[in-house]
C-alpha cells in the first residue's frame, strides 16, 4: 500500500507540490537551527538553563560571570530611555539598532537574555508593565481647507457663509487629510505634573518673593497683583503666559508648524522654562498662518473650563485630591503673529499698533512708501471697552478696520482676561531682530556712505575688537565680526552685542552723538533685563527709550521709526510693570521649544504623528523617572543632564575638579593672615566650582613658575598659556559691605583644627581715570559699564558667598589688564 504525499513523514510534499524536510532523504542538506537544536535536547546533548531569581534582572548564566549585571529591569529600561530622551533624531528605526548592538555583548542563547533586549516589541511591552504611562490623549480636528472652519462630528459640508465651496462628504475618511489641526488635553498634562513633588513644592515659590516694590519676577507685575488675593491666592490655582508662532518643518517646503504653549508662572524660573514643564495645547501644520479663531478656539474653551470647573489634581501622588483652577495671565509673540491672533492691523498698516490709536505716518521709502510711527505724545491708549465697540462697528459696518480693528477676537473670550493689555511686547524680536539688526545695517550700508553714521571703512577694526572678547560660559556664543552679520547673527547676539559689546567696540569709531543716542538704547533695556528693578531705575528707563525714541527721526530720518521703536519707546517699560522683567516674557524660549519640536521630525512623512510620538517619549522617561524612585549611582549619572561627579561645597556651590596643594605666595599669605586666624594644617584649591549652573574659575596665569636650574643658575623659559575663549574669573563681590569688580586667583580650602573654610583670593579692579569716558560729557548714562584697571598689588580675600554676579570684561590693551567691564543683569537671561 503506498502512502498519501501528503501524510508521509519521509519527502512530505505541500500542497504546491514541493517537498520539504529534505534533510531526512539527502544527508546534504542543512538542518535546520531550531530542528537542529530540539535533536540534541532529546539526545541530552543540551545544558539545562540556569534559573533566574524573581527579585533580579541578571541574564547570565553562571558559566559566564562576565555577562552578569546589577540592574534591575526597571533600571535598564530606565537607562535606555535616558539615551533616548538626551539625543535628539533617536527614532524607533535606531532604538532598535541600539537593542541588537547590546544584545551582541550576551553569549548564552538568545532565550536566556532579558526579554527587554531581545527585540523593540519585547521593550516596548516590558515598559509598559514596569511603567504604567497614561497615553497622551489628542484631538483631530478636520477644518474646511478653504476657510478653516471646524467640522462637527455629524457635520459632513461647510456651512459658512464666507465659503463658497459647497463641498459635500460621504463620510468623514473622505475629508481631506491635510486640512486639520490637533488639540492636546492639557488638563491631562497639568495633572501628571503635579504627580512631582518637585513640582509641587517649587509651587511655594510665589510665596517666597519679598513685599516691596522691586519689579524681580512675574509676580511682581500688575496684571498678576490684580488676580493675588483671590483667584491665585489657592495655592494649588495657576497662571500661564502663552504663546503661538509659526516655524519652518522643511527648507524645501512652504509649510509651516504652529504650536500655542505655555509657561506656569508660579515656577521659578529654572523649572518655568524648561520642556519638562511645558503646557502644549494645539499643533497646526500646513501652508501659511492658520485661521486664528477656529484655530484657538479649543484653546480658549479649554482655559474657561480649567478656569471655572478646575482640574482635579493629586499633590505629590499622595493625598486626598485637590481643585486645581488655571487663568491665562498673558501672552507674547511677534508682530505678525500678534496681528493676526488678535485681529487687527499689522505693523504695515493704519492704526497698527495693537496697544494704542496711534494712527502712523506714511514715508516714501524706495520707489514706494512704509507706515511708520514718529514720536508724538499724548497717545489715547486701547481699553478693553474701546477693543469690543470698534470690533463691533467693524461687524456692523463691514469695513476693513475700525482704528486698527478688523473684528472680534477669540482670545477675548477668555475669562478674566482684558485684551487691550493681555498681549506682552516681545524684544526678542522688537528689539534684538528689530531695532538692533536695522542701526546695524544702517551703520554698515554702502548706500549711507556720505551719511555722518557711516562706520563700513572701519569694519576690520570693528571685527577685531569683537573677537579679542572674551565672554564667560553663560553666553554661549562668542562675538563674531558684523562683516556677515546678516547671514550669521543669531537674536540672542544682538541682544549680547547691545547689552555688553557695541558700546565699547563703537568708541571712537561711531561719532559721539550717535554714540549717546545708542546708549540710551542699552541703558534701558538693560535695567528691564535685569533680576531686580528699583522704582527709580524703572523711571530712569521711562525717560532713557522714551528720549532715544525722540532722537531717532532726527539722527536716523524718518523711515527708521517703525512699529519696534514705538513700542521701545511707549510701551515696554508698561510692559515690564504689567507682567515682570523682560526675561519673564521674552519669545527666547518659546522660540527654542519650536526648534525642539521642530528636531522632533526626523522623516519626511507624517510630521505631526513625529511630534506626538516625541512628546509621547518625553512624558515616558519623566514619568519613568518619577515612578523608579531610588536607582543605582550608575543609572542616576546616567539620568542627570550634568554627568560629572560634583562635590557639595558651602553656600550652594559645587565642583568637579580636584583640590591641589597650594604653596602661597608672599601677597597671599598676607592676605590670609588678615582673615585667617590660627595655624594652617593644610592650603589647597580649586581650580573651578559652580552654582546654579553659573561657572567661577581661576584665572591662569600666563606663565608658569620655573625653579632656577642648579648649574647654570638660568631659568628655561615657558610658552605662553593660550588664553581661552570663555573666561569665567571676571566677578563682582562684596568686601566691607561695599562692591568691587575683580579677578578670582585663587579658590581657597583651608585646613584648620577648628574646622575646613572656603574663601576666594582676587585681585581687585580699581577705577581708571587714564581711559576717557566712554560717553564723552554724559559719563553717568550707562553706569553699568565701567572703566576699570588691574590692581595688580592688591589682594583680597572674603568668604565663597560673597561674589555676587559675573563680568563681562572688554579689554583696550594686549595685556588685558585696563578695559570696560559689565555686570550680567539676571542670570535667567542666558539660560
């Protein structure tokens, strides 16, 4: 009897008709590896796999301690997150490279390593059970592609009457997939952050500011005071500062992302502008600006609703639940932007300005004219009650605009909100991009060579001072020649080059009354800049921009008055008392956190899916981090941004390098016996620590020491140190309850059998009087900046908390030792 093909256990054959198990018939034939290994298993030609204890993550068998590891699994998940979150463009594609790259350092078989190593789906899966995420939850909101109109979920045409196209859908798979726009649940968010308790306790910020009339944070604005005493006296109630703009995904592509974020003002700074802490409510990408009020309309019904029902939160995870409520304190972006959100005329039209009825001027400028705003007092300023009646006439009336108001705006809806003072004025791009890059191009262009401001002959002399700067490490870019300044500068080096550079650089370059006129720019914007504000200093930057405001016609003509030097001149200082210092609602961050989003995108398809995977991969690793608790050494280096081993010092420093023996010098030990009392058992020092992220190093010196030899009596000469670029031992400190400018020298431990203190040796600089006022005949217009000398004799030693801010010095001599030098105004300004 012959057996069925398709049932025999020798050349069974499929149903196609070709054999298989081929090996069984030709001895040539390749066994296959799973058959191959199930044959010796049966034979006993296999080891038993070693057991794996239930508290441990270890993969290894005992044959093999080289492979044995300490994590656990939540560890190790943990750390490959890590690597994740601090490199951008890590996309699933290399996660996945990154997990066969790790499991080629196993040895055993394939089954006995971690589940989360062997492939990206196992990862995936053991994340989830080891970290329990909420997924973000987002809305897709299909619009009209012609007028942007929402679509209902039972709405399948456009019923405006503005649009035309009548266009009927079958179903709602047939709309049309690019006309849409996402909205992220950020009561969700709000809600996973108070699951920090850090979070929760850097709440108690807002309660540590002190009662006076220092302007020093956003809590000591007006618009904050106004709501202090009842809605945001809740401790657990919020407000945010929120903000929108658009930016390029592609080079190659006219489309453009725009997301509305938002800052939690009751944080303090560090945390406020971090990503960590980022409120993002809405993700639009196509071509041009979307259409404002269907665009915010989910915005503003969801800040009424945290605003009236509240969010229910658990503080720190623990606890009975609390009512969060959430106000929208303010907002801030750039002209274009600001025009079209709140729905009036741009910087280019009549009544542009957003802020006051200035009705502008119109100037020939090239073979046409621009709208521009010379100064004129007495501006009636907008109100909330003027904002409503001229949007309605302009509903009613069917014109263009009414005193500069096209319509109603969907930000006024908001509540508790007053529009006519809600919208902050930005100098990132008011006066970093605007009025600094326009004097700049000004002072360079060849077609102002027979004007008086004319510097293009000087420009090498220029460039090489700028480079002989040698800034500290918290301005991370160093100054660079305005030769191709249009190609290369960045906003934040205009605002380092009005704050600290060009008054220096421009002296005896740029003729003096341009000069002055150029120093009550910086004068004033950098009282606004800074971390403290005086009631008096805040009247002196009133009257500073409002003068450079009246001179700009007469030095510059009148096309150089734009909307930017109105608002200098009208309306930043009001700013500044409404919502805090410059800092507090600059665009600088808001703008960085579009580049992130933006870096987000590593392909060309599907960029808004990319961007909510990546916030969905940041909310993992933070929620990650905050459900691990206590991890190993190793794996908390690998979570810290700051990966170097830091080592606490008093008053809040901290350093990375080692402590060396120090042999004083003569002036030292003077020095030391006025302070230090008792005998020495040991000197040493640092060569660099820090606070806050803010770096203090010594200064080298340019050439070392060298012994005499012996025989010869001669000493060998030493090359000279290369001086760095960032130099962070410029320093203003306090001696004798009085401030000085100088050089750190020595950071000091001294060893003593009372006890171990920390002192800092410096060389002070004096005032001098052989450089000529920087402003000839006004030397009390910029008193931040100052003429200094090294006093080279002079040594001083004072306790670690005693040096209060960092310098930045601008040298007149190759010996470095004679120049200007300037105090950063707030150290939130280069973070």
């Amino acid at each position: 009897m012959t057996r069925s093909p398709c049932r025999g256990k020798r050349g069974k054959t499929s149903r196609a008709g070709v054999k298989y198990k081929l090996y069984l018939e030709d001895e040539t034939m390749v066994i296959p590896r799973t058959t191959y290994y199930r044959q010796r298993k049966r034979l006993g030609m296999v080891k038993p796999r070693s057991t794996r204890s239930s508290g441990s993550s270890s993969t290894s068998t005992e044959s093999d301690p080289e492979t044995k590891s300490s994590l656990t699994t939540a560890e190790s998940i943990l750390s490959i997150l890590s690597l994740v979150q601090h490199h951008s463009g890590v996309n699933k594609t290399t996660l996945a490279d990154v997990l066969r790259v790790v499991n080629l350092h196993y040895t055993g078989p394939a089954k006995e390593r971690p589940r989360h190593l062997q492939s990206l789906y196992k990862f995936c899966k053991e994340k989830k059970e080891c970290f329990k995420t909420d997924e973000l939850m987002v809305i897709k909101h299909h619009v009209c592609p012609k007028c942007f109109h929402i679509f209902q979920d039972d709405e399948l045409e456009c019923t405006t009457s503005k649009c035309r196209q009548q266009r009927r859908y079958k179903d709602k798979k047939k709309l049309d997939p690019e006309a849409f726009f996402l909205e992220l649940d950020a009561e969700q968010q709000i809600r996973g952050f108070f699951l920090d308790p850090k979070f929760v306790e850097a709440l108690e910020h807002r309660d540590s500011m002190p009662c006076d009339n220092h302007i020093r944070d956003v809590q000591d604005g007006r618009l904050y005071k106004e709501h202090q005493d009842f809605f945001l006296a809740s401790k657990y109630n919020l407000s945010i500062t929120w903000h929108t703009d658009g930016v390029e995904v592609y080079k190659a592509d006219e489309k453009q992302l725009w997301p509305v974020q938002g800052v939690i003002n009751e944080l303090p700074p560090s945390m406020r502008f971090s990503k960590k802490y980022l409120v993002l409510f809405a993700l639009y990408y196509g071509c041009g600006k979307p259409e404002m009020t269907s665009f915010l309309t989910p915005f503003v019904m969801t800040m009424n609703k945290m605003h009236y029902s509240g969010i229910s939160v658990q503080p720190g995870g623990t606890g009975p639940p609390q009512t969060c409520r959430v106000l929208a304190l303010g907002c801030t972006m750039d002209l274009p932007a600001m025009a079209a959100v709140k729905n009036v005329q741009q910087f280019n039209g009549q009544f542009g300005c957003g802020l006051c009825m200035y009705e502008g001027a119109s100037t020939a400028s090239g073979k046409g004219h621009a709208k521009t705003y010379p100064y004129k007092a007495g501006i009636q300023r907008r109100t909330k009650q003027s904002m409503k009646e001229h949007a309605a006439d302009a509903c009613n009336t069917k014109k263009k605009h009414v005193k500069g108001v096209k319509g109603k705006c969907v930000v006024s809806l908001l509540l508790e909100v007053d529009i006519s003072v809600h919208f902050l004025v930005d100098y990132m791009h008011g006066t970093c991009l605007g009025v600094m890059k326009r004097l700049v191009e000004s002072w360079l262009d060849n077609r102002n060579k027979k004007k008086p401001f004319y510097v293009g002959n000087h420009i090498e002399e220029i460039d090489s001072r700028l480079r002989a700067i040698s800034p500290p490490s918290a301005m991370r870019r160093f100054p660079k020649g305005l030769a191709n300044y249009k190609m290369n500068y960045k906003a934040s080096e205009y605002r380092d080059l009005l704050l600290f550079y060009i008054l220096p650089v421009m002296k005896g370059i740029l003729p003096d009354t341009y000069l002055e006129h150029l120093a009550l720019l910086a004068r004033g914007v950098y009282i606004l800049c800074q971390d403290e504000i005086p009631p008096e200093e805040i009247s002196e930057a009133k009257g500073v921009l409002e003068q450079f405001y009246k001179c700009m016609k007469d030095y510059y003509g009148s096309r150089s008055c734009t909307l930017n030097v109105h608002n200098i001149g009208d309306h930043m200082v009001e700013c500044v008392q409404l919502a805090g210092p410059l800092f507090t609602h600059s665009c600088f961050f808001f703008e960085d956190m579009c580049g992130q989003l933006n870096r987000m995108v590593t392909g060309p398809r599907k960029p808004m899916q990319q961007i909510i995977d990546g916030i969905g991969r940041m909310r993992e690793y933070h929620n990650a981090v905050l459900q691990a608790g206590v991890v190993s050494d190793e794996v908390n280096s690998l979570l810290q941004k700051d990966r170097r081993n830091l080592v606490p010092l008093p008053s809040g420093y901290r350093t990375a390098s080692m402590a060396t023996t120090l042999i004083p010098s003569a002036k030292l030990q003077t020095a030391l016996e006025k302070v230090v009392y008792g005998d020495v058992i040991c000197l040493q020092h640092y060569a660099r620590i820090e606070k806050e992220g803010v770096v203090f190093t010594e200064m080298p010196d340019p050439k070392e020491e060298v012994m005499p030899d012996e025989e010869t009596g001669l000493a060998e000469e030493q090359p000279e140190k290369k001086v760095k670029r960032h130099q962070d031992h410029f320093v203003c400190y306090e001696d004798g309850g009085e401030e000085f400018n100088g050089v750190i020298r020595h950071i000091l431990i001294i060893h003593q059998q009372q006890g171990t203190r920390h002192l800092v040796g410096i060389t002070p600089f004096l005032d001098n009087e052989d450089i000529d006022p920087l402003i000839g005949g006004n030397e009390d217009l910029v008193p931040h900046i100052s003429s200094v000398k090294l006093q080279s004799e002079l040594y001083h030693v004072v306790e670690l908390d005693m040096m209060k801010k960092k310098l930045v010095f601008i040298p007149t001599d190759d010996e470095r030792s004679t120049g200007y030098a300037i105090q950063l105004p707030a150290p939130y300004l280069h973070n």
